[in-house]
C-alpha cells in the first residue's frame, strides 16, 4: 500500500505533515523528495489573466466571437 502526503521539512529536520496518513499503524518506508515550491494561493481568475498576458506578450492570438461563430456556422453548413 502506497500514500502520497505533503509536508515541510523543518530546520531542525523534523517532518510536519499536512495531515494524518491514512495507514494501519505499523512498520513504513519514508521517501523524501524535494517539492516545487507553491506561490502563496491565487486565485482561479487572476492567475487566468496572468497566463493570457502572457501569452498575447509572446505573440498568441485568441480567436474572437466572430472567429467561433463562424465556425460553428461551417460546422452546421456541413452538417446539412
């Protein structure tokens, strides 16, 4: 049986876990691999408009009602 839980190492070398292991008690193998750090929590909608700025600074163009609309009317056209 294997469980994957997050946790920080502190300076002194003591784990805290983020939570309980759901395990029967008894003898367990410990593996400790570094994580990617994780930017303090931000919110669904911010991080959205940070990612298309991005991407429109690198040259991404997104596609506009009038691009979807006229596709979809394609796709109906074709359909008949």
């Amino acid at each position: 049986m294997q469980i994957t839980i997050h946790g920080m190492v502190r300076p002194d070398g003591s784990l805290e876990l983020t939570g309980l292991p759901a395990l029967p008690a008894g003898p367990v193998e410990i593996v400790i691999r570094s994580a990617p750090s994780r930017p303090d929590s931000v919110d669904w909608w911010s991080f959205l408009q940070r990612a298309r700025g991005e991407l429109e600074s690198a040259g991404h163009t997104f596609r506009t009602k009038e691009d979807i609309d006229a596709e979809i009317d394609e796709l109906r056209a074709d359909a008949n």
